[in-house]
C-alpha cells in the first residue's frame, strides 16, 4: 500500500474445517493462479520469484445490504455471500474505529488518534487469496456522515496482485510480520519495511462524503478510476487481494471524530 497510508487489515480465513485469523497489510494480498513472472528483479531474496496466489469463488455482483440478523453472530458485521458456493466474508474496523451494524447499514465511529480505517475481508476456501471482479465494471456504495476536520474526505484502496510487495522481499528486510507466503509480485524499488517500500504500491480514490442521513451520497467507482497505484497506475479487476477505505491522519493531527454509515455496497454491472 501507500507508504502513506499505513493500516491494518483484519483477515479471517476459514478452510472446510476451523478457521483462523490473522493480520496482515494491504501490501500483501492475493494472486492469480495462472499467473507467472513479476512485477521487478533484483538480487538475493528481494529478488526471488513472489507469490501468485489461488483464486478465490466467483464474487456476486451484490455483496451486501447489511441487513441485521441478531441470531447470526455479533452486531459489529454482517456477512456476505454464501460460503462454498460463492466469494463470501465480512467487514471490520481498526484502531481508532469500531462499527455496527444493528441500524441495518455499517455504521463507523470512533475519535481518529492514528492511522485507522475499515475494510472487508475474505474467506479463504481451498487457500483462496485474490478475487476475480472482471465480470463487473467496478464498485457502489451509499454513504453519509461526517468526518470532523478532515474536509469529510475518505480515501478507498484496492491492492492488487501486481502491485503488492513479494513477501520474499520483505523476509529480506527483516520484516517479522509476513509467514513469507502472502501473494504479491512487485519488487520495491528500495525502502525497508511494509510500510516503507517505494515502487509498490496500492491504487486508491479519494473522495468528499456529502451524504446525509435523509440524501445519502451514492459512490460508484470504475476501476479506471483508482489512481496512484505502482507500478500499475490503475487496478486490475482480476486480481483484486484487498478492499479498504482509510480515514485521513498525520502523526501530531489532533484528533477529529468520525460517524459515517454504508450501505449497498456491490459491484457495478457491465
């Protein structure tokens, strides 16, 4: 991701039997099963091949409306898809945000004092890291809100196969984040960390939430759209390891509250 953008991204993974959690940046994401090569070369691990990751189930062009069930688990997400025959997941917040879902939309709010953000993540079925959004035209969703001393500006990122760091490269670096496995093809141009690794990097958008509860604001995203990436500009759509919408912050901001909603949240028809 954006050296500028640091966040963490809360991933569960659930195989045919338990599931597990664990954390991980938008920097490491998934890959294409049929895909070879990479993004750079260079010199000893920095350099090795990365990895191009499994595919995961086809995604459906609605993800969620975040209707409330209170007999389906707890009141921070709601569940999307259907596990094993589609993409299916969830949502989380992280660090300064938490969210709520029982208003039957994703409601986020906190007191922004870091780097904070919220973002969905992606069963992983049969090792599944990367998802396949070709079929569609890009990204929608409704929002409104406020976003005190920002300028009600939000940014949403996408990392993508080829944009996201070797987890070989960072293994290089020292990093004691990555199991070394994470998909990613790009090879950083220097830097030294996750956080730190000029030439990689995610493509984002940014944008002001002007919607209002009684006019709610609808964002809809082509993926020519997303702007920024290295070392592609753009996204790929088929290759999509991670959706996430970060909050602005600096080191020494002072701190500004947030509470925003979402909702209808899919993807855009072709």
């Amino acid at each position: 991701m954006n050296a500028n953008l640091r966040a963490m991204i809360i991933v569960v993974g659930c195989g045919l039997g338990a599931c597990t959690t664990q954390e991980v940046t938008p920097d490491g994401g998934g890959g294409n099963a049929g895909s070879s090569g990479s993004a750079g070369t260079g010199g000893g691990a920095g350099g090795s091949q990365g990895n191009p990751g499994v595919l995961c189930l086809p995604p459906d062009q609605v993800l969620t409306n975040f209707t409330y069930d209170a007999d389906a688990g707890g009141t921070d997400q709601v569940r999307f898809g259907t596990f094993g025959t589609s993409l299916s997941g969830g949502q989380s917040a992280y660090t300064s945000l938490t969210g709520n879902v029982t208003g039957n939309d994703w409601h986020l709010t906190g007191t922004i004092m870091d780097y904070s953000g919220f973002n969905l993540y992606f069963d992983v079925v049969n090792g599944c890291n990367m998802v396949d959004a070709s079929a569609y035209a890009g990204i929608t969703f409704t929002i409104w809100g406020t976003l005190g001393g920002t300028g009600n500006m939000i940014t949403m990122g996408m990392s993508t196969l080829r944009n996201a760091v070797k987890a070989p490269w960072l293994l290089s670096v020292g990093d004691t984040m990555t199991t070394g496995t994470e998909p990613g093809l790009c090879t950083p141009a220097s830097g030294n960390s996750r956080y730190y690794h000029p030439g990689c990097g995610d493509a984002t958008y940014t944008f002001a939430v002007t919607g209002t509860q009684a006019a709610p604001q609808t964002v809809s995203v082509p993926w020519n759209t997303f702007m920024g990436g290295m070392p592609q500009a753009g996204v790929t759509p088929s290759e999509i390891l991670s959706v996430y919408w970060n909050v602005t912050w600096a080191p020494g901001a002072a701190p500004y509250p947030v509470d925003i909603h979402i909702d209808n949240l899919a993807f855009i028809p072709k």
